[in-house]
C-alpha cells in the first residue's frame, strides 16, 4: 500500500477556488487537484454547486490510499 497521506481542502475567495492538497507523513503540502468556485449566479444548491461537491468527495475518496484499501478499490 502507498504510504498514508492527509487531504487538506482549502477555499481561496481572492482567486476564486477550491484546493486539495496532500499533506505527507513529513508535512509537505502537495497541490493535488483545484476547482473553480461557482460564481454568483449559482446561489443556493445548484446543479453547479451538486457537481462541484460530488467531483470533490469522488476525489478525495479515490485519492486517499486508506480508503482504496478499506475499500478494496
């Protein structure tokens, strides 16, 4: 199995983005993957806003190598 690592998620509003870094058993911070925010006309739970939030959780679920393992992926 790869070794562990954490996810940090970050919200940038200056430059209008999500970001995923891994962090490593070190501390190192590794950029792993960014989204656009929605602008403001996705106000509320917007289809844009569903996307934005499945995407993110498939993400994080794919990346972490604990979860792979748990399961069995």
């Amino acid at each position: 199995m790869q070794e562990p690592y954490d996810h940090l998620v970050t919200v940038d509003l200056a430059s209008g983005c999500i970001r995923v870094f891994r962090i490593m058993p070190d501390g190192k911070r590794v950029l792993f993957t960014e989204y656009p925010l929605p602008n403001d006309e996705n106000v509320g739970w917007t289809d844009r806003v569903t996307e934005l939030a499945h995407a993110l959780g498939e993400d994080l679920l794919i990346d972490s190598p604990v979860t792979r393992k748990h399961l069995s992926l």
